[in-house]
C-alpha cells in the first residue's frame, strides 16, 4: 500500500473524525435537496433518487488523478461498483493496483477527480467537510493494516474514545456507551480480557480486533477494511478474517475489504480483482470451510495471544 495521506496525519484515526485528508472537497449541488437528520444532527444533503435497487455504497465511473510529482499518476480509472446491504465485498490486486486509492474514495477521505460516491443514497460531493465527515463518523466503521490504536491508552479507552468522539445523541443527549453492546462485542471478538491492557501488551492479531471493536462501537452501517491482515501471520490472521465475518453476518453491516491476499478475499460474497485502477473480473468467495464460528473456535483457550 503506497497511499501517502498527503503528511497530514500521524495517526489516520484522526481524520475520520475531521474533514478529511483533502483540506477542500467542494461539489456541485445538483438533485433534491433536503434536511435529513442522522442520529439527531440535521443537515442538507442531496439526495440520490434510488433506482431499481438501493445500494448502500455506489461509486460512479470514479477516476483519481495524483498530480503532485512531474508526471500525473491515474491511480484508479472510470470505477463504477455497486454494494448491496450486507453484503461482503473484497477488492483484491496487487501492490499499485490502486486499491488503497480506492478505499479512500469509498470512505470519503480523499476527493475524485471524475466521478461520484453515493453513500446510502448520500452523494459524498454534496456535503461540506463538516457534513462529510458527520456521514463518515455514523455511517462507516474504519479498520487499517496497521491497526493505528493510541498507545498511552488501554483497548478499552481506545474504544471509548471512538464512541466519545462519534458525537453520538439521543434525545438531544450524549449518548451514554452501550456497556452490553461493549460486552457483546468484546466476547464475539474475543477481547474480553484484554480490555485493561495497552496495544504494546497486546499481540498483533488482539490489537487489530480491538481496532474492530473500535470501528464497531458506533454501530456504523459500512465497515471498510484496507489490508487488516496485512500486518499478521497465518493465524491471527485468519482469526481476525473470522471476526470480519461473524460481525458482517451477525451484526449485519456491509463490509468491504481490500486485501493483496487472494486467500483471505475469498472470505468475501463477492470478490472484485482490480489491475491498474480498473477492476477487471468479478467472482463469488468460495474459501470451503470457513464458516463463522463460535468465538472460542477461533481463539482457542481463554488466554491464547491470537
Ligand atoms: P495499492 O493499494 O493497490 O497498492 P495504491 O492506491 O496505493 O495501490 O496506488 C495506486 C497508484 O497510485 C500507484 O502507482 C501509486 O504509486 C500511486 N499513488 C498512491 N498514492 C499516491 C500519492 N499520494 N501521490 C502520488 N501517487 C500515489
């Protein structure tokens, strides 16, 4: 993954709950307008007028051009793709197919150069920064290669700090965390515990759950996962492919992978290949046996450092 987030971050995390890694992301305001109110903050949006199907992510004929060296680089050309609610999609290449690229446009955390993002019939050019990234913090859970948890604080304040930034309200009230949703998610991801510990104290495979966790406290209706097995060997890895999979299908959310791994792609509903910014060949995921299983299948005893 050769995607540079411009310098602007030590700690990508951030810019989800900011503008963005593009300073300025002005669009045109073309269609319906109207005043939608997610989780109790209203604002304009543009609606997109849903066609036979509604996807919950839609990607236009994107392209994104990087200009900043002497020769233009396309990174992703004319994408289109559609995702269904729930479904599991894994977008899988080699190094500089242009697959980080794409994921930062999915998650609108970069702008394209043509093309649209419809999200849950929310079209990304319409809103303001502020706008983008309130969408960004309710609607989509973020997991990275390198797990990017904050150090000075244990697994669970990193979860906490993920639900207190999220800004969520009920009844015009911060939303108090979920203790028993905490709780449900920790023992599907089999970090119960972990919780009090540090992420230098956790194995690799513990911390890129408990970045899951994190991604999943706000309940967000997408999780996008760039590389997350990126950084771990064979049984972490398939470890956290499993908590991938148990919490798309059992908490329901739609989630979309990029991976260079074919192997773990399989996991996915639907695998997309991608080769030099287009996605080339479509097929179903077919890895036999890997089923969703119970928790303690996946790690083993209580105590093991998966
Ligand atoms: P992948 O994730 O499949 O490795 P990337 O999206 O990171 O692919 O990169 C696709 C192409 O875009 C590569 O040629 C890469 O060198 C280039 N690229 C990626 N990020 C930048 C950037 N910030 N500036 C210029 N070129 C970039």
């Amino acid at each position: 993954m050769r995607f540079d987030p411009e310098n602007h971050r030590k700690n990508p995390i951030f810019t989800l709950f900011r503008g963005g890694l593009d300073g300025n992301f002005a669009g045109k305001r073309t269609g319906n307008r109207q005043t939608l109110s997610l989780r109790a903050i209203a604002f304009t949006i543009t609606t997109v007028q849903p066609e036979k199907s509604s996807p919950i992510i839609l990607a236009e004929n994107l392209t994104k051009v990087y200009a900043a060296g002497r020769i233009p680089v396309t990174a992703v050309r004319g994408v289109s793709l559609a995702v269904e609610p729930g479904e599991f999609v894994a977008i899988v290449g080699p190094s500089g197919s242009g697959k980080s690229t794409l994921f930062y446009l999915l998650g609108g955390l970069t702008q394209a150069t043509k093309g649209r993002v419809v999200i849950d019939g929310v079209d990304f050019a319409s809103l303001s920064d502020a706008e983008r990234t309130r969408l960004r913090k309710h609607r989509i859970g973020f997991v990275f290669q390198k797990f990017n948890l904050l150090p000075t604080l244990s697994a669970m304040g990193n979860i906490e700090i993920a639900h207190a930034v999220s800004g969520s309200v009920i009844n015009g009230k911060k939303a108090p965390l979920d203790r028993a949703y905490l709780d449900h998610l920790s023992e599907m991801l089999a970090i119960k515990g972990r919780l009090d510990h540090r992420p230098s104290e956790l194995s690799g495979g513990e911390q890129q759950r408990v970045a899951i966790a994190r991604a999943m406290i706000t309940r967000p209706a997408i999780v996008l996962a760039d590389e997350p097995t990126g950084n771990l060997d064979t049984k972490s890895s398939d470890a956290v492919l499993h908590m991938l999979l148990r919490s798309n299908q059992e908490l329901g959310q739609t989630t979309l992978m990029i991976t260079h791994n074919p192997e773990a792609a399989s996991i996915a509903s639907r695998i997309l290949y991608m080769r030099d910014g287009e996605i080339v060949r479509e097929e179903k995921g077919s890895r036999p046996g890997f089923a969703v299983p119970a928790a303690s299948a996946v790690t083993g005893p209580a105590t093991a450092a998966v």
